[in-house]
C-alpha cells in the first residue's frame, strides 16, 4: 500500500491514543507500549475501516504489535 495510507494510519494511530506520530514504533505492542487494551484496539481497528482501510483480514486475536496490524492491512513492512 502507499506511504499515504501508511502514514494515514500512524496519524489515526496516534490521535487516538494521543501521541505523537513519531513516539510509534513498529515494534511497539498495543498492550505493553501503547497501553492499549483489547477493546481499545477494537475500537480503532473501526475507525481504521471508517477511514477506508479494508480490515477484512484483521484478526484481534492474533495482533499484538503494530507490525502486526500493518501486515494484516496489507500495508508495507516499515512504518
């Protein structure tokens, strides 16, 4: 997918947990890093589909960092 949409999703990201983009990391696990809690993740992978992501492919249960959100929304390996 396009650096657009990539850095879309960093910017989405980062407003809803209310930091900067530049303070997210690929590595960083929604739980341990971004204190994120499952219903948390939940809830933006929605605003992530409102805003034209396609989360088809997206299992929760199975994304614990955001390299594996970004590889679930087809987007490119380094954010």
């Amino acid at each position: 997918m396009e650096k657009t949409k990539l850095l879309q999703f960093k910017q989405i990201l980062a407003e809803f947990i209310g930091v900067s983009v530049e303070d997210i990391d690929n590595d960083d696990s929604f739980s341990e890093d971004l204190h994120m809690q499952p219903s948390d993740l939940s809830d933006f992978v929605h605003i992530l589909e409102e805003n034209g992501f396609d989360t088809k492919r997206v299992d929760l249960s199975k994304i614990e960092s955001v390299a594996d959100l970004t590889e679930s929304l087809e987007l490119e390996d380094n954010i």
